[in-house]
C-alpha cells in the first residue's frame, strides 16, 4: 500500500521528518510478499523522490534495496544509508557501499524474503541471527565497508515464526553483544497482529511497546510507520532511564 507518486511520497517523507525522525527510509519494492517489481522500475519509483529530499531536508536517507545497481543510483543522488534486506544477495552490492563510505544495514531474513515463511525452524534463534550477522559482516569488510559503518537488523518476522521473532525481542540484550548499532522493525507486524489477533490498522499499541522494550534494552535504532507516538514512546523510556532530561519539568520547582 505504499506511494508511488513522487509529490505525495516527498510530502509524506517531510511530514515524518517533523514528527521527529532522524533518518528516512525509501523503498521501492515491497519486502514482503507482492508482486515483482524489475530493477528499472525501482529505479523509476526511488531515485526521483531521494534527489527531491535531499534538496528539501537534511536528514540522512536510507534505501531498503538488495540490489547493486539501485543502491549506487541512490548513493549518487545523495543517500547515505543502504537497508539490504535480502542478505547481501546481489555480491557487488558491498563493494558500492564501501566505494561511497555509506552505512550498511545487514538484517537476518532466514532465507525467506517477498513470501510467507514455510516452516522455518531454527535449533536456537538468537544463535543463528548472530552467526548470519558474523558471516554478512565478513562478507562486507572483505568488499571494503568498514566497521563503523554497518547496522544490524534480527529481521523480525523474517523467516521467522511469530515465536521467533518474540525470543527475538526477549533477548535483545544478547543480540547487542555483536558489537553493532542494532536496528529493530517492529512497526506493525505480525509479532504484533498475531501476538494480539489484530488487523494492520489496529497494531499501534503493540508496536509502541515494541518500540519502549527496543529501546529501554538499548537499540540504537527503531524503524516504524507512527512517527510522532514512537518519538514520545522512545523519549519516555529514555528519560526513565536517565539518557535524556524531560523538556519542561517545572513540577514542584517553585517558591
């Protein structure tokens, strides 16, 4: 259900950016089950709208593609970020992070992208995204993409069952242990819709307690729909935690 048209997709995108998002992340295929959709046409969708919001805002873009050719085309029209989702499928798509010094999201799929997962069955959850991020991030420094730059992602929901991605979510702690800033995606999935038996329009609530666990166990990251109510979520635990001061605390503090 995503935009295709570039004046509502730049309006939609500087809307987010004054709810408070601090990056923007641009697709133009949708990663879960859909039609296909050829590179041409990725491009087609994708590199009008990154050129526009350049001129238009200074938050970093990020672009979901698995595809090398796309993401050189996007760093060239001024992304900073590149959110491969297929696990480093496309093996030059490294090599033109590394060329332009851009991030690297490398996200766990089990194997399974664009579809629903089949059975997928793993001996220990945790220890197969950790291992998948060790032998993606091998990979990407082999091709030049320096440590500092690449992200990871558990991919929740992803190859995964709905119990899966919950161990996921259990055990975030574990996953930081990797030593990379971690992203995490809940924002209206089905750990969400089957966890609660709710359809994609009523999934706020649980992807706002998503967000609080991410982010009170230390995710650097979260990628969601709901920007406004994710901002306040994040900066609420946050502020319990003693990381960020509350904006006007003037309770109590008078004479």
């Amino acid at each position: 259900g995503g935009r295709t048209d570039l004046s509502a997709s730049v309006s939609h995108a500087l809307t987010l950016v004054e709810e408070g998002a601090d990056v923007l992340d641009l697709g133009g295929v949708k990663a879960g089950p859909g039609p296909m959709v050829s590179r041409e046409e990725e491009m087609e969708r994708l590199i009008p709208l990154v050129r526009a919001l350049v001129q238009r805002t200074g938050v970093p873009l990020s672009v979901e593609t698995g595809g090398a050719e796309v993401a050189a085309a996007a760093l060239q029209a001024g992304a900073a970020i590149i959110n491969d989702v297929s696990g480093l499928v496309d093996e030059n798509l490294a090599s033109v992070c590394a060329a332009s010094g851009a991030g690297l999201v490398l996200m766990h799929n089990g194997g399974q992208i664009r579809g629903r997962p089949r059975n997928p069955r793993y001996e220990e959850v945790v220890g197969s995204v950790l291992q998948s991020w060790q032998v993606m991030a091998a990979r990407a420094r082999a091709e030049g993409v320096k440590e500092q730059h690449m992200i990871v992602d558990p991919g929740l929901d992803f190859g995964k069952t709905t119990w899966h991605s919950l161990e996921l979510m259990r055990r975030l702690p574990e996953l930081l242990e990797a030593g990379y800033p971690l992203l995490v995606a809940p924002s209206r999935k089905d750990i969400v819709g089957e966890t609660l038996d709710l359809p994609l329009q009523d999934r706020l609530e649980g992807t706002l307690a998503l967000v609080a666990l991410a982010v009170a166990h230390g995710a650097h990251i979260v990628r969601v729909h709901d920007v406004a109510a994710a901002v306040r979520t994040a900066r609420m635990v946050e502020a319990v935690a003693g990381s960020a001061a509350p904006v006007a605390a003037l309770r109590g503090l008078w004479e």
